[in-house]
C-alpha cells in the first residue's frame, strides 16, 4: 500500500452512465491530482487541487468533473464519456512543494463500451 | 514547454547483462527530475529524485545519473523481478507548485 487508495480498481460504463471514482490519501498531503494514462502515451495532468483548492485544469473536457471535499479526498465525476476516454486514471498526492514528487494510487481501469 | 523524451521506448535485456535508459529533457528552470517504476495495472512507484547536474542516486542494482540535458538510469546486472517500466518526469522552476511533465517511458524485459 502506497498511502494513496483508488476504487474502484476497475470500471466498464456505458457512455449515456454516470460514475465516479474515489480517491483517498493517508499521508498528509496538501495537493492532490488526477492524471490520466493511455497507451503509447506520456501520463496526462488533468486536474490540481492544493489545499482543497483546484489550481489547474488541463483543457479536460466537461464530461469529467473533479471534486476535493478535503485535503484527503478526490473524486472525480463521469458522464456521458467516449471509447476514448478508456484509459487508466490515476491519483496522486504531495505535499505540493518544489522539488517534491508525487505518491500515486494504483489506478482505475475505465473501459467505456 | 517543458519536454521529456525516454529511449529506448523497449528494451530487452538477458539476465545479468547491463545497461542504461535515457531521459533528455527541456525545461525552463529544474527543480527535480524524477524516475518511478511502474508494473502492469498499478501506478508508478517512486525510486529517485534528482536536483542538480553531477548527482547520482543508487538503490540496489539502480543508478541514476543527471547531467544538464538529460538523465540516465542504469541497471546493473538486471534480474527478471526488474522487468517494468521506467518513467521519468522533471519539475520546471516556474511553476508555483508542484506539477510533474512525464515522458512516455521505457518498457524494459529482463529474461532468465
């Protein structure tokens, strides 16, 4: 266990569905991230959050909504998705200084049919 | 723009022959270059962070090199559990927090 939880782990949906996915950090953290990862790809930022504030969002479609209750938590919202968005989303949390690197969770495998 | 490019995009490797990853990258002030190991279906794992040319890191059969344009990930006579792919990703100096820019990695196969 890394310190930052994902659920579910894997996910097929529909693309008139609506889900989201969770993410939980147990290290303290102050910022917090969603990227996403396609094959051949180089990992995508799509959102920040630092201290609950969100401070970047990476030109992402509306279709996905991000949500950061707390600094310990990190959803984010899906609805009506693409086969292209199939991909595996992954969290990370730290604590959002310089020179500071990421903890990330293992991942949500979304497939949209 | 920050850029990171990671070659070879595969490699395969005999147990116990050596032999490195490449990592250039173009960033606008380092802050930290970053290599994570990441295994099929999880997320990447931390292994090194780099700050300024000249620095080395090991852990185990790993070593990380950092000049001015690029880093180098070198495998010491690799065994199979080393299978995975190696990521690298830098921090440029003008982001007022921390966000990491990622290359596409490299998948290296260590056979028996």
């Amino acid at each position: 266990e890394t310190g930052v939880t994902q659920t579910p782990r894997h996910l097929v949906m529909g693309m008139t569905n609506k889900k989201s996915l969770k993410c939980e950090q147990h290290l303290g953290h102050n910022a917090m991230y969603w990227y996403k990862q396609s094959a051949k790809k180089p990992l995508e930022l799509m959102f920040v959050y630092n201290f609950k504030e969100q401070t970047e969002n990476n030109s992402v479609p509306s279709r996905f909504s991000p949500e950061c209750p707390n600094s310990s938590h990190l959803f984010l919202h899906l609805h009506t998705l693409q086969p292209e968005d199939s991909a595996l989303y992954l969290c990370a949390s730290s604590q959002g200084g310089p020179g500071e690197g990421y903890t990330f969770g293992s991942g949500t495998r979304l497939t949209v049919v | 723009e920050d850029q990171v490019t990671q070659s070879p995009e595969a490699l395969r490797l005999q147990e116990g022959e050596s032999s490195s990853l490449n990592c250039s990258y173009t960033v606008s002030g380092l802050r930290g270059l970053f290599w994570y190991r990441q295994d099929p279906g999880k997320g990447p794992e931390f292994l090194f962070t780099l700050y300024s040319a000249g620095e080395e890191k090991e852990k185990e059969r790993l070593k990380a090199t950092l000049t001015k344009k690029e880093s180098f990930l070198h495998i010491t006579a690799p065994k199979p559990e080393d299978s995975a792919t190696y990521l690298c990703a830098v921090q440029a100096g003008d982001s007022g927090y921390s966000t990491l820019t990622f290359g596409k990695g490299t998948m290296l196969l260590v056979s028996p």
